[in-house]
C-alpha cells in the first residue's frame, strides 16, 4: 500500500467460521511466509496491484456514493460494523487447458469509510459467502487508490482451518489472487482507468 498502510493490519482479520455480521477472529500463532504471501495457521496475507491512472476525485465519489450502480444489490440491513452491505456475485475465473470458464459465487461484500492514504484514500473492504460460508474463503483488507496504482491489501481465511491454509498454499493462493484481480477489474470499471 502507499504510505505506512502495507504495514498494518486491518482492524478485522477473518474467520472462517463466521457466517454472519463481520468477520472477526481467525488464528494468529504460527505465522509462516509464502513468497509474498504470509500466512498463519488460519489466514493467508494477499495483496494484489495493478497500476491505475483514473481521477481519484471520481473514484472517491464512486466509491462513497455510488456503490449501489456498481456493486450489487444493496441490503437493508447494515453489518455489525455499521457498514453497507451488498449482495453480489464474486466470479472466479478458471483455465483448464483449451477452455476457460467463470465460476460464480454469491456473496456478501462490505465497504467502509473513506480515509486518506498519501496523496490518495482508502477504503476498508470484506467479503463472505452469502450461503454456505464455511465452504468458501472470507476476506478482510484495504483497497487503496493512489496516484499511479490500486491496491487490494489484507487478510483472507481458507475453508478448512489449517487444512485449508496447507491447500491453498500448494496451490499458490491462486483462487483468492483470481478473485483479487476480478474486484479490483470491477472497481476500475466503475472508477474508470
């Protein structure tokens, strides 16, 4: 992230257990590295960047009042955290040879307030399964946008507890850095390049 904020954690890690409100939790002992991933018995660190040279004017007011156009369906109900939530469809974009295909997930994602960050803002960012959520990963982190770049910085907890963090690392974490890449692709298409 710009700034000191690739150092910190977001206020929340997930828990893979959790199946309402906002994820809280998730085990902290045991802190291993995976390439620049680092992770614990239970949550995997992902970051993912691409550059990005849209007005950041725009992409505040996107971000803080258009969420409803973009996102998903908004609900009424707000998390534990006093935040908005919305029900969308993460996609997870999958390649086996010769083909290519989506699979779709419907979930629950949250977005916070804004904040600055260097010459740039950040926005707190979750997201969990809307049914079957001990199946399928919660994430919890930052999305900062900065001049030059857009960056998805946080914490995400495997199905499976320490099986699914050995899972996931023998498969390079290349679900969640899939779907890192589609949402921050969501975001710039609503924010523009």
């Amino acid at each position: 992230m710009a700034g000191n904020q690739g150092n910190q954690r977001p206020s929340r890690t997930p828990d893979s257990s959790s199946t309402g409100g906002g994820a809280t939790g998730g085990g902290t002992t045991g802190s291993r590295s995976n390439g620049s991933h680092e992770s614990s018995d239970r949550v995997v660190h992902l970051r993912a960047a691409r550059p990005w040279s849209g007005d950041l004017e725009r992409a505040r007011y996107v971000l803080a009042e258009g969420l409803p156009t973009w996102l998903g369906r908004p609900l009424a109900e707000r998390s534990d955290a006093n935040r908005p939530v919305f029900e969308t469809d993460l996609i997870l974009p999958l390649q086996a040879p010769g083909t290519a295909f989506v699979f779709r997930k419907a979930a629950l994602v949250e977005i916070g307030e804004i904040a600055p960050e260097g010459a740039g803002f950040r926005v707190e960012v979750s997201w969990r399964s809307a049914t079957l959520a001990p199946l399928f990963p919660v994430f919890v982190g930052n999305l900062a946008l900065v001049p030059g770049r857009i960056v998805l910085d946080g914490f995400y907890a495997p199905p499976g507890g320490e099986v699914g963090v050995i899972l996931d690392r023998a498969l390079l974490n290349m679900a969640a850095r899939r779907t890192a890449g589609w949402f921050i692709s969501r975001v710039t298409d609503a924010i523009g390049e």
